[in-house]
C-alpha cells in the first residue's frame, strides 16, 4: 500500500500500481472495489484532497480522482498532467517517493525531484481557477504545511534539504 485517501464515503486505497475503494454495507461488513487495475499512487506525500477530488502522482503523470457525473457512486480517474509531461518524465523511478503535494487557496503544489537528482528540485503548480500549470525553480519542497495564523491568514511554509 502507497498511501490513503478520504473520498465522499469512501476510503480510496492506493497501491503502486492500482486504486481501491473501501466502503462499509449495511451491516457493518467492509468491501473492496477496485477503482483501476492500471496504475496507482508512487508517493503517499503526493496524495492530496483538492477541493471534492484527490489529486496524486503516478508513474504516468499527476492524476485527478473524482465522481463520474450523472452516475451516483462511481469514482473516475483522468490525468491532469498531459501538459507538463516532460517535466513528469525527468522523475527517475527510483525517486518517486520523494514527491509532495499540497492544496492551498485554489493552487496544487507538487514538488518533484526533476532531472534525475534524488531531491525535490522543482515544483509544479496547478490553479484551478486558470486550469493553468506553472514551475517553479526556486521552490524545492521535501515537506508542506499550511499555518493559520491568529488573524486567519494562511502562510505556506516547506522544509527544504541542503
């Protein structure tokens, strides 16, 4: 198992190479579907809820998991990433774990170790608003947070390795 995720009622359970969902029946009994026998999640600091979807890396790129309309209770999966795919391919297999995400005030951040380095050198960003990525150099992310403030503002703040 790479990581978990919370999605509506659903526990989302991702491997390297596949998704399930864990729900609970009537009488109590936990069951298991799988979402995608295809692929999965490569890091578990990579799995982020963002807005009423999870975003998260995998070995072909950032993926978006989310309800299919019109059908009640189906999760679909797309990729998000088609546009930035030469960055995605930099990623040396063996790194893929030391990806990090997360979502703020509309922006997902993926830190991603870039160019075949085993550290996070780089960090795309996506604006939901703009349906827009960006990369950043100067941003290089091991770990995120968000800090609330006592005036309720947000700061990001991220460790970064040397």
């Amino acid at each position: 198992i790479s990581g978990f995720a919370k999605f509506n009622e659903y526990l989302v359970i991702f491997k390297e190479k596949s998704i399930y969902q864990m729900t609970f029946d009537s009488s109590g009994v936990p069951t298991i579907q799988a979402v995608s026998k295809n692929y999965g999640c490569v890091s578990h600091r990579s799995i982020e809820n963002v807005d009423n979807d999870v975003f998260f890396l995998t070995r072909n790129g950032i993926y978006v998991l989310g309800n299919e309309p019109n059908y009640f209770n189906v999760i679909r999966t797309n990729e998000l990433s088609a546009r930035i795919h030469p960055d995605i391919e930099t990623i040396n297999p063996t790194s893929y774990t030391k990806a990090t995400a997360l979502f703020n005030q509309y922006v997902f951040y993926l830190g991603i170790p870039s160019g075949g380095v085993s550290a996070n050198n780089v960090t795309l960003t996506y604006d939901r608003r703009f349906l827009a990525w960006s990369k950043l150099t100067h941003i290089t992310p091991e770990c995120f947070t968000v800090y609330t403030d006592t005036t309720n503002t947000d700061a990001i703040y991220f460790t970064f390795k040397r």
